[in-house]
C-alpha cells in the first residue's frame, strides 16, 4: 500500500512539475509579443529611424513650389492635383551624398512624375514616359547637355512589373557622388554611373518632386525621408 501510494505521489508529483515546465515556456513565448502589443496600444513610440523627415505631416514648411502653386497636404500626405501646368516641389536644404526613401501613387491616364537630384538635369522617373508612351518608373532621365540629351540614359527591363498600378510604391534612391542606385519595392532595379564625358552628375542641391507639366494627373507622396551620407 505505501508503495503503491508513493508511486501516485511519485506520478502527481511529474505530473505538476511537467506541467509548470510547459507554462513556463509558454509564457516566454508569449508573453513578448504580448508586451509588444501592449506598449504599442499604450502609445509607445515607434524604433528611431536613422533617416530625417522632411514633411511634418500638416504643411509644406522647409520646401518652395516652382510652378503651379498646386501642392497641398491633405490628411498627412503631400498631394499634386495636375490640370496641365508642370511644378516641382524643392526642398529648401542642399544635400549632396544621401539616400532618400518615399512612398507614392498617382492616379490618371499617363501619370508622370519623379525626384530631381540637385537640379532638373537628372531625373528618377515614376509612372509614364510623355515621349515613349510606356512605364518608366526607376529608370533615369537626362535632360541637359551633351550626348543623350532629353532621353533615358538608364533603365531596366520591364519596370511595369516592379510597379504596383494604382497602389502605393515604396522607392529608396541613393545618390554618391557619380552614381545613382534606385530600390522599388523591395527590388533593386538599378545601379547607374555617369561616365559619359559629354554630361556631368552633379547631385549638389536641392531635391525636387515633379508633377509633370501638360498631363492631367494625381500624384501623392507620403513617409519622405533622407538620410546624408559621407561624402
């Protein structure tokens, strides 16, 4: 009978213990994520970015419109309604070696748009090209002196395919010296170097977002952040 008594005390005992184990591990597995959920519904602040913002999400404080005065933004996002008058959108600070990430859509037939670096020589192309009729988004555009002039200079196959239509795009543009690497959701799509020695690449100066003139377009901008680098 002892034995018999001892052996269920024995097995009450492991029972209990593998038990508690097994909450524990649970509760670590868990109990993170529910912390995580938590802070952020107690509105803790998001992870610090190591970019810098420049829109403050209410006004168009820190750029200048060149064109038609037709930026706005609404419910924290930069919009351009276009009826045919081209402008662009300049921020107020020269940079010269940095990596600017943004989110944009447009809405229209043919939408075109894009980000100057420094000047409106070299161009990052979104939506359709006005003179090849066809999507362009990421490649590169030209449009100063020398050998190329008014044409696309760099592109890669098949943009349409990287391009959500209609839908918000997330592209990351990294200009150094010479050279000009564009991210598009998610992909790296290109990875250009001037060495043409009729052009010259000088990103020094301001940045620019087009609404391209004689198209009636839409185009929105939202999370636009820059991040300089060395030089």
């Amino acid at each position: 009978m002892k034995t018999m008594k001892t052996r269920t005390q024995l097995y009450v005992w492991l029972k209990v213990t593998v038990s508690v184990a097994v909450l524990v591990v649970l509760v670590g597995a868990v109990l993170p994520d529910f912390l995580r959920v938590f802070a952020g519904e107690a509105g803790a602040a998001p992870p610090p970015s190591d970019g810098q913002a420049l829109f403050n999400g209410k006004d168009l404080k820190g750029w200048k419109v060149d064109g038609a005065d037709t930026w706005k933004v609404e419910n924290g996002v930069v919009v351009a309604r276009g009826t045919g008058e081209g402008s662009i959108l300049w921020t107020l600070k020269d940079y010269e070696h940095y990596e600017i990430s943004l989110s944009y859509k447009m809405e229209g037939d043919h939408p075109d748009s894009g980000v100057f670096m420094g000047n409106t020589t070299y161009q990052v192309q979104f939506g359709i090209s006005g003179s090849l009729k066809r999507d362009l988004s990421g490649c590169i555009y030209y449009g100063g002196r020398g050998k190329g002039r008014g044409t696309y200079i760099a592109q890669f196959p098949e943009p349409q395919k990287a391009v959500r239509k209609g839908e918000w795009n997330d592209i990351i543009i990294r200009v150094t010296k010479d050279r000009v690497e564009v991210t598009l959701n998610g992909k790296k799509v290109l990875d250009f170097t001037e060495t043409e020695p009729t052009r010259s690449f000088d990103p020094k100066g301001p940045i620019g977002l087009q609404l391209h003139g004689n198209n009636v377009m839409n185009v929105f901008f939202r999370d636009v952040e820059v991040k300089e680098l060395g030089s």
